[in-house]
C-alpha cells in the first residue's frame, strides 16, 4: 500500500477530507496505482513543535506579524 504524509497546521474536518482526496487523486494519476491501494496520513504539526532555519515556526510566525 502506497502511504502519503503530510505534517502540517491543524485543519478542519472538510479540508481534511479535500487534502486526502486531492493526495490521493494525484498520487494515482501520476503513478497508475489504483485510488483504493493509497492510505493518507495527516499529522498535525503545531509550530511550537517545528523549527524552520534555526527557530521555532511560532517565533518565527509571530515576528512575520509585526
């Protein structure tokens, strides 16, 4: 089974269902495996838990802010 993960914000539940379908869709155009063989895990990623370019996603977020 092909597996798909995404790390990234916390989504709502009908995005969630738009992002699996949307992987999924994609993944088998591209690699003529059939739809039902891909599984599709999302994983909330909240930015005090990711460091992008040495810092915290959050600090990093908040200094965009100002």
């Amino acid at each position: 089974m092909p597996t798909i993960f995404f790390y990234g914000p916390e989504l709502d539940t009908e995005r969630k269902k738009e992002l699996i379908k949307s992987f999924t869709e994609t993944a088998s155009r591209l690699t003529g495996i059939d739809k039902s063989a891909f599984v599709v895990y999302l994983r909330p990623s909240p930015p005090d838990t990711v460091g992008v370019g040495g810092e915290l996603l959050r600090e990093r977020l908040e200094r965009e802010k100002r």
